[in-house]
C-alpha cells in the first residue's frame, strides 16, 4: 500500500509541473502568432531626430552675431607710451592739448624753477659760504612775486579746465541711447530705442584672446556697438555694488552705483574697435571686467541691431507712415466725393 500512495503522490506531481509548464508557454504561442498584425497595424516611425547644434525645419536658425572691425594695434588699448592712449573724440583730443601743452609746460617750468632756486640757497647760502647769515625778515617785492605768479597760472589752468568739465556734463541731443549696468562681475548693454534688448559682456578666456587677436583679458563674448558720428548717451547704473565704466580713448569715465543714474556721452567718427575696464575697485574679480565698444557704420549697426532681435527707429511694428505716403493712397471714389462737396457759404 505505501508504494501505491507513493507511486500516485509521484503520479500527481508530474501532472501538476506539465500543467504549469504548458500554461508558461502558452502566452508565448499567443504573442508569437498575434506579432504579425501588430507590425501591420504598428504606427510608422517618427522624423529622424537633427543632430545637435544643428537647426531643425520647424525652428529657423538665429541669425549670428556679427563683429565687423579687429583690434588696431595702438589704438584703443594700452601702449608701451608713456602719455595719454591717442583720443578718438572732440573732448578727447581737446583734454589731450590741455594736457600736452597746457599742464606740462606749466608743471615743466615750475619745477624745474623750484629746484634752480633750491640747488642756488643750497650753494650760495651755506654756512661755509655764508657765515654771517642776512637777518632780514620781510621782501615786499618778493611776496608780490610769489602770491600773484600763482594766481595768474591757477586762472591760466582755470579756463581751459572749467570748459572742458562743463562739455563733459552737457550732453548733446543724443541720436542713441544706451544703459550700462554693472554687474559682479561683468557688463550688459540695453538698448531702450531699438527695441529695449540687452547684450551681456562676459570676459574672454586666454586662448580665446588669443585665437581672436584681442588683446590679453580685454576681449569679451559681446561688444557694445554704436554708429560711427553720432551722439551717444551712455546712461550708467548697477545691480550691486559700485562700478565705474571708462573708455580711455573716448574721455569717459563714469560710475555706475546701485540704485542711481549717472549720465555721460561720447561721439566716435572714427570706426573701430575701443577698449576699456571697470575703474572702481568692486570685489575679487574687479580686473576681470573689461569693455569692447566697437565703432561700426550705420549700415552696420542697423545689421547688428537685426540679429540681437532690435529694431530700427521707424521700422517697428508699430511705425508710423508719414503724412504724405496715406494721403496719396487715398482711392479716386474718396477724392471725387471730396471734390463734390459744395462749399460752405458762411
């Protein structure tokens, strides 16, 4: 009895594992014959993917950003001169005669008259040459001397100075508008006529310096660009601490202090590229903030303006048609119903 019970138990569990294994497979048959049909009906593969970096149909490419003029050596940059950088403005070229042939002379003059009178009281008035020193204590004519001579040099110096301080705060009607904000550590240009974008100036690597031709820790990522002969205003400000926004080459030198608008101005005729550098000091990188400004064509700005997603004065959406250009595209049947009109007798 006990090999029977064992041989049926035996019997029992194999049916138990070719069941279970004919139900495992089963699904399998299934999905093996049900594959065809679900290949026909399948929905056909998308559009290949573009490749990254390149522009795909449904989006248009971002038009590049142009940069038209390389940097002129000795021009617009640090020279090995000892003297002011070659200025590119009126009120440039005026500071530089004042300069040059105002202040130097004088300055010349002075101290070379200084040390002639303190190498002749060295000389002549010592005690081997001098033993029994003068007790004189008052020279009128000499205190005359030396109270007026200063006073006519200072009103020499004076005139040229005030005038030139006074045109450097006496902004012209501006043909361009542009707000320079200071940031730790770097620029951004906006620019609230031509549509209110904004450009942000980053510093370049070395290598890229020197792949592009600029000058070591001078070139950046984005110029700011002006048209060659107008009159630009550069209103200044900053977002944290204070900065100071100075060209050399154009005589300008303004600070840029969180929650005020400073203004200056400058007009370049010459095309080009100029650069200058944060001139206050304003934290760990404050070396690091270098300004590219670069002198185009109004051809050119116009181009530039474009492809920063600008626009023209006049040519915005929103741009008015002058007087003549509606009145001339007035129909015939509108005149002609002018034209019928009797006059009003009064």
């Amino acid at each position: 009895m006990t090999r029977v019970k064992t041989k049926l138990i035996a019997a029992g569990l194999a049916a138990l594992a070719l069941a279970s294994v004919a139900s495992a497979q089963a699904p399998a048959a299934v999905a093996t014959t049900a594959s065809p049909t679900a290949t026909a009906t399948a929905p056909a593969a998308g559009p290949a993917l573009p490749t990254r970096g390149a522009p795909s149909a449904a989006t248009p490419a971002k038009t590049p950003i142009p940069e038209f003029y390389a940097p002129t050596p000795g021009v617009g940059q640090p020279t090995a001169d000892i003297g002011l950088q070659p200025q590119v403005t009126e009120l440039g070229q005026y500071a530089a005669w004042f300069h040059d042939d105002v202040l130097m002379p004088i300055i010349t003059v002075i101290s070379l008259l200084v040390l002639g009178l303190l190498l002749w009281v060295a000389v002549r008035y010592n005690r081997r040459a001098n033993a029994t020193p003068s007790r004189t204590s008052h020279n009128t004519v000499i205190e005359i001397i030396w109270t007026v001579a200063p006073v006519l040099i200072l009103l020499a110096i004076a005139v040229p100075s005030i005038k030139l301080l006074a045109a450097q705060y006496a902004t012209p009607k501006p043909d361009l508008t542009v707000k320079v904000i200071g940031h730790q550590w770097y620029w951004s240009y906006q620019y609230p006529g031509n549509g209110d974008f904004e450009v942000v100036s980053n510093i370049l690597k070395d290598d890229e310096d020197k792949a592009k031709g600029e000058p070591r820790q001078l070139g950046v990522d984005a110029r700011m660009v002006v048209p060659a002969g107008a009159v630009v205003k550069v209103i200044t400000t900053s977002d944290d601490v204070i900065h100071s926004f100075a060209v050399p080459a154009f005589w300008i030198k303004m600070d840029a202090v969180p929650g005020r608008l400073n203004e200056t101005w400058f007009k370049v005729d010459r095309p080009g590229l100029y650069y200058g550098q944060c001139s206050e000091l304003c934290g760990a990188r404050h070396g690091y903030m270098p300004i590219a400004v670069e002198v185009v064509t109004k051809d050119q700005f116009a181009q530039w303006v474009k492809a920063n997603g600008g626009t023209m004065p006049g040519t915005g959406p929103g741009a008015v048609k002058p007087v003549a250009t509606q009145t001339a595209a007035a129909t015939p049947t509108e005149n002609a119903t002018v034209a019928a009109q009797p006059a009003k007798t009064n």
